[in-house]
C-alpha cells in the first residue's frame, strides 16, 4: 500500500521507510510540513504516517489543511511529547490514530494496516474474492483450503487488487501503489508479476479469478467460477 510519511527526523523517516518496505508498503517521504502537505494534496495515498513537530508547518496545521480540503486519507500521527493533550489535540483534528515516540516498529506495523481496514468499513480484517482469502495482518493467502505461498511483491500485487475487489486498476495506477511513482522499468513488469499470480492462483484450481480488462488494466473478481 502507498504511504507518504511526513518527518524531518532523517534517520528516522528513512528507517520507517525501509521498514515499511520491508512489509509490502511503497513509501513518500517529506521533511517538512509544506512538502508533506503538498504530497498529501496532489499525490493518492492509502495512508500517512505525520510528525506533530515539523519545520515550517506543524504537522496539527498539516492535519487541519488536509481535513478542510476533504482529503480524508487515514493519518497516523508522531509525537516526541507523551501527554493526553496532544493526543485529544491530534484527534479532534481529524487524526485517525496517536503514536508516542519511542515508539515498537511492531505496533506501528500493526497500527497501520489497521487504519487501512478502518478506511474502508467495508472491508473486513481478511480480504476475500469468491474462494480466495487474502490476510494483510498474517501476510496468508488461501484459495478453498489451499496454501499459496507468495513473494513479497506477489502478495503486495494481490493485496492491492484484493483492496478493490471487481474494480479495473490500470498498470499506472499498480505501478504507482506496488512499486512506486518513480519507478522507470519497463511496465511490462505488471504483466510478468500478474503471470505469476495466475500460476500459483488460478492455474492450479482450475478457475480464473484474476482478469485482464484488455485496453484498461486487471481485475480480481468477486466469484467462484
């Protein structure tokens, strides 16, 4: 999933960013609030992870600017400070979560994925299309009682098409929120990945389940036949 983390600590945003690749998320980074609120403004994200404390603009007017202008991209907020001031501040502000520094890489991990289920109500913990179950939180995918056993870039791939279940998403839009807006390979690669998708998913039940929208892009549908 596409996050854009907005933190002026360096070290930090880039260990949060490694991390988090780490995981199947393709990652933005700012460092400061102008840029982040930037990002945040013209780019589509599936969730931000903001600092409180950013130079320039404080990431409380970043989460005010977004909320005002309707951008209602699940927000994680950072803070140095642990009082409940700040985090009744952070939420009245449209904060969908609080996490003090020092903060568990785990919880973070955890923390955000639950933000992206909780963006979509719809959407349940398991991600489901006809027999197929995908499960961000445990990184496990079964077709009826089969195990398949993915890569990281396979599971992010089918992750994000479980996210949008009988929607067309153009080889833009998955370049974009599995590898990344700077990607410059060739975009066959999308084409390659969902050949292997197919193999371990649909080969060996015998059903197609994921489709290519000839001219548009691919499509996981939501059946059993």
């Amino acid at each position: 999933m596409r996050t854009l983390i907005i933190e002026d600590e360096r070290g930090l945003a880039g260990a949060i960013a490694e991390g988090l690749a780490a995981e199947g998320f393709v990652t933005d980074v700012a460092h400061d609030g102008p840029d982040g609120l930037w990002r945040a403004l013209t780019e589509s994200y599936d969730v931000i992870v903001l600092d409180i404390m950013l130079p320039s603009l404080s990431g409380y007017e970043v989460l005010k600017r977004l909320r005002g202008a309707s951008v209602w991209t699940p927000v994680l907020m950072l803070t140095a400070k642990d009082g409940e001031y700040d985090e009744a501040d952070a939420l009245d502000l449209g904060a969908d979560d609080y996490l003090s520094k020092p903060f568990s890489y785990v919880v973070l991990v955890a923390r955000l994925r639950a933000l992206l289920r909780r963006g979509a109500p719809a959407r349940p913990a398991v991600l489901r299309a006809g027999d197929l179950s995908v499960d961000p939180a445990r990184r496990r995918c079964r077709r009826g009682e089969r195990e398949i056993e993915l890569t990281a870039r396979e599971f992010a791939l089918l992750e994000y098409l479980a996210r949008h279940t009988d929607e067309v998403l153009s080889k833009t839009d998955i370049l974009t929120h599995v590898w990344d807006e700077q990607f410059d390979g060739d975009t066959n690669v999308v084409e390659v990945y969902v050949g292997y998708l197919r193999r371990k998913i649909d080969v060996p039940s015998g059903r197609s389940i994921i489709e290519t929208v000839r001219g548009a892009g691919y499509r996981l549908r939501d059946a059993t036949g």
